[in-house]
C-alpha cells in the first residue's frame, strides 16, 4: 500500500510541475517560447540552482546586487557576448547542472522572463554552446555586464539595472 501512494505521490509533483509550467506558458507570447516554457525539468532546475538569488519570479534582488530577469535577460541572448555572458557567469558556469540541462535552464529563462525580447531570431542554447564556453569563467563580472550594456544602449535597449560594488554597507 505505502509503495502505491509512494507512486502516486511522485506523479503529484510532476502533474504540478507541469500545471506551473502551464501557467508560464500563457504569458509567453510566442508558440515557438512555449515548449522551453513548458519544459518541467528546466522550471526544476531553475528554482533548485537559480532562484535562491534570481527568486521563483525573476526579479532578482538589487539591494544584494542580483539583476531582474524580467524584460533584459532576452536582450542579452541577441547578442554572442550577452549569450557567453549567461553562460559564463558564476552561478551558470558552477552549477552541477549538466551542459545541456544549463542550455534548457537558459531556454527556460530567456522563454519565461524576456520573450518579447527573444521574438526576433532567437537560436536557443545547446549543449555545445554551453559546453564551448562554460570553462572559461569570469573573475569579475562586473565590467563585463557594463560593456554587455552599453552595448545594448547603443542599440537602443536597456538592461535591468546591476548595483554590484554600488551599495552601501550597513553599518553595525
């Protein structure tokens, strides 16, 4: 009896997963974003790796110098720096995720937070991607997300804002 339940209580995560999954769906304005949206796997993956500091909703956190997702992660996929970028940076390029889970987690994230940005053109991540530039991490992210966005303001586009080294410290 406990192994029946057992069964039907994993099948109750996935049925979740896919019904959140669902619900992201309907804000993605193009079929073509709706299948990296839907994908249950990738939605695990980012609330297991990604949103202890990005959140469960994109927002990021400015005060601990996190950016938002919403509405400039997708600016960042037009451009192959902005693409090495996401990859690169510390929490993608550490994770335990495999390479091609990274490249659905950023499929995932791109389709969810910035489809309107990603209608144009968008080549999704693969494996290969991710595994070409994944070894060659950051040792400050910091001048490189400023030139990721001034080369998007060139463009006409802004990124959400990034305050790392911006902050005050609170005093004890």
């Amino acid at each position: 009896m406990v192994n029946f339940w057992r069964f039907f209580g994993n099948m109750g995560g996935a049925v979740a997963l896919s019904i959140v999954g669902h619900a992201y769906a309907q804000t993605a304005p193009a079929a073509a974003n709706e299948a990296y949206v839907l994908s249950a796997d990738a939605y695990k993956d980012y609330m297991l790796q990604c949103a202890g500091c990005h959140r469960y909703d994109g927002e990021g956190v400015d005060r601990r110098s996190v950016p938002s997702f919403r509405n400039s992660i997708g600016l960042l996929s037009r451009l192959p720096a902005g693409r090495a970028y996401m990859i690169r940076v510390p929490g993608a390029a550490q994770s335990h995720l495999s390479n091609a889970e990274l490249a659905g987690v950023l499929n995932w994230i791109v389709a969810t937070y910035g489809p309107q940005q990603s209608l144009i053109d968008f080549s999704p991540f693969t494996a290969g991607e991710v595994g070409a530039s994944r070894p060659y991490r950051f040792d400050n992210v910091v001048p490189i997300r400023q030139e990721l966005s001034r080369q998007l303001s060139v463009l006409g586009y802004e990124l959400s804002t990034y305050t790392f080294g911006q902050n005050e410290v609170a005093s004890e």
